[in-house]
C-alpha cells in the first residue's frame, strides 16, 4: 500500500502529536492522532500502524518517568487492564471498519464532553488505592487502548480524584502505557495487523515521533496549558464528531 500525499501527511502530523503528548503534552492530545488518521484510511489501519509508533515513543520517554510511579495504583489498573486488552482482542475481528469509526468517535466525543461539562473531581486520599474503580478503569482503559488507542480517559478518571504530585501522575501515566501496549503486541500479531506495509508507514513516522517527544518536553514548559488544551480538546470534538457521523452514515447505508 503506497499513501498519496495527503496521507503521508496527515501521518506525520498524527507521529508528531503521538510524540508530543509522550513528551509531556498529554491530556488528550495523544488520543487526537488515530481519530485524525483514521479520516483518510482504514480505521483498523490506523490502530495497527500507531502501535508500534506508540511504542518507540514510550520509550523515548519512559527515562525521565521510571521510577517515580505510584506503584499500588499502577498494579491495581495493569491488573484491570490485561482483561480488557483480552476482551479488545477476542472481539477486534468483529468489529467492522464503520463500527471502528463510530467507536473512535464516541470516546473522543465522550472525553471531551467529560472534560468540558463533568464534574470536578473530589479529592481522596492518594496512597489509598480504589480497589473496584481501579479494576473498572483499568479494564476500560485496556479495551479503548486495545480497539482505538483511546485508553487514556478512564486511567484519568481513576487517577485525577487523587490528586498525585505532577511527576507521580505523569510517572504512572507512561509507565502504565508502555507496559500496556507491551501487552497489546502479542494479539496484534496474532491477528495479523502487522503486514508489510504497515510496519513500513510506522517506520517512517518513527523520526517526526521522536522530534515530537523533544517538542513535547520543551513546549510544556514555556506554554500556557490551559489554552493549548483547549484547542487541542476543540480539534478533538471536531474529529471526533466527524468520525461518528462517518460511522453511522455507514452503518445506516448497509
């Protein structure tokens, strides 16, 4: 499969983001990539070619956070999220390229809304893991994270009530999604998403990830966050928007 310009284009931007969002830019911006990219291919594509891209930039990162994780949170949602990576991987052949659609849509939709319009959090205690709601999200977060790489709304959910200090939050946000996609790898092969082709694309959005993860670090600290969010949570909704409408066009014409 050759990609015309424009979607050579649209990968590089994705890699970009992807890189940003590991750097340090996180809060929506990394789940902004595979909707977009899925504008101008195949869905599943989209989900196949980000792994491995996902996965360098973990690792591009994961220095500067290793360590510094919340453990017992971190157990608590890896344990959640190997059934949910399961139950991603034992439905993935069933889902269709408009249900994949609709799919991406509704969970970016359904973060923005929650950001935009959900309550504020109420603080807990932040040693004191939540046993049933940590289980629950980590599930969640693996299932998203296996079908459409969009796992990042219910860890925040969990983790944000906690009120962790920056670097333990950030911490036990990578290491949790390195070690999540690590466990995603071996059903991705079993369902054959790593063709020829695919791994060639994320091969060549390796380089603009890489430059993504040292933008990502640099522009966190010199820019405001609130207002970079807010466009990046803006440009969300829009694709997201746009992707469940495409799906459920789809779905309605078969």
């Amino acid at each position: 499969m050759l990609l015309d310009p424009t979607q050579i284009i649209v990968a590089v931007l994705c890699a970009l983001l992807i890189g940003m969002a590991k750097g340090g830019l996180a809060g929506g911006l990394g789940m902004l990539a595979v909707p977009v990219l899925a504008l101008v291919m195949d869905p599943r594509m989209a989900v196949a070619i980000t792994l491995p891209v996902l996965m360098i930039s973990d690792f591009f990162a994961i220095g500067a956070y290793w360590g510094k994780e919340h453990r017992a949170h971190l157990k608590l949602l890896l344990a959640g999220a190997v059934v949910g990576v399961l139950i991603g991987a034992l439905t993935f052949q069933f889902v269709n390229e408009a249900m994949m659609r609709l799919l991406m849509g509704v969970i970016a939709l359904g973060f923005v809304l929650l950001r935009w319009f959900g309550p504020e959090p109420k603080p807990v205690d932040p040693d004191t893991p939540a046993t049933a709601l940590g289980l629950s999200m980590g599930a969640l977060s693996g299932f998203s994270s296996f079908t459409a790489h969009a796992g990042s709304p219910p860890v925040q959910i969990y983790l944000l009530p906690r009120k962790l200090d920056k670097a333990s939050f950030q911490a036990t946000v990578v290491v949790f999604f390195t070690l999540v996609n690590l466990i995603k790898l071996p059903p991705y092969i079993l369902l054959g998403q790593f063709t020829q082709p695919v791994l060639l694309i994320a091969l060549m959005m390796v380089p603009p990830a890489g430059i993504g993860v040292y933008i990502g670090y640099k522009v966190q600290k010199i820019l405001p966050e609130k207002l970079f969010f807010r466009v990046m949570h803006a440009l969300l909704f829009v694709t997201g928007a746009k992707l469940t409408y495409d799906g459920i066009v789809q779905l309605m014409v078969r």
